[in-house]
C-alpha cells in the first residue's frame, strides 16, 4: 500500500503529516511512502531524512500516483482535492462541519475520508487523539 505525504498548502502552515521516525516505522510494516518534496522542510526535516527512514521523495504532480493512502495536517484545497483518485484513503484535520461544501466534493469523487478531529476523545479512543498531546 502506497502512503503520500503532500506539502501542506495551508499559509501558515509549518506541520508535516508524518515525520521521518513515523515513516520508518512505516516502511518496516512494508507500506511504500511517497514523500513531496520539501513537505517536512518548514517542520525542521530534510528531504534526505525522509529517503533514509525509506520514503521515496516526488515532485507535487507525481505524489498522488498509485496513492491508496494520503495524509495530510490541513484540509486539502479544491485543486488538491480534485488530484486525488477515486477510492483513495485521506486522513487529516478535514474541517467537516467548517467546510461541508468540500466533505460533498470527496464523497462526490468516491474518497474515503478520515478527518482526525471527528476521533471521538473518549478513553478507549486516546491513543488516536489528535487534538490533544
């Protein structure tokens, strides 16, 4: 399964979805990730600590290829949400009740979305808590 990692397009933004620790953990359960380049740069992480934790580094126009999984911080914009395929998996803070005219739009495009603040915080779901650290 092929896991991408956009740079966050969100002014302001300076997170990464995953950082280079999480994607060897990653790549050792043998998931392939794909990694833009430059996506960690804002967050302290070089492109090169990505390629030694086994992330393969794409230019923007070649992330989404062959994707199943994308992870992301910020809700994707309506050209990011309109360059994934049908039957991708995005996982990310979505916005859904902020945003629902883009909730409409993946689910028009056949996206499964998984918007991290939609994680109920009860007990039994801590361990996924995103909203807390």
């Amino acid at each position: 399964m092929r896991i991408a990692v956009p740079r966050e397009s969100a002014a302001g933004e300076r997170r990464v979805a995953l950082v280079p620790d999480a994607v060897g953990k990653l790549a050792a359960a043998g998931f392939d990730v794909t990694v833009e380049r430059g996506a960690g740069v804002e967050a302290g992480f070089a492109d090169a600590a990505y390629t030694e934790a086994g992330a393969s580094i794409r230019a923007a126009d070649e992330l989404y290829l062959e994707a199943a999984a994308v992870v992301r911080v910020a809700p994707p914009s309506a050209e990011e949400i309109d360059a994934l395929s049908s039957g991708t998996i995005l996982i990310g803070f979505l916005n859904p009740l902020g945003d629902p005219a883009s909730i409409e739009r993946l689910a028009a495009k056949g996206i499964d979305a998984f918007a991290m603040e939609s994680v109920p915080r009860i007990t039994r779901a801590q361990s996924m808590d995103a909203l807390s650290s």
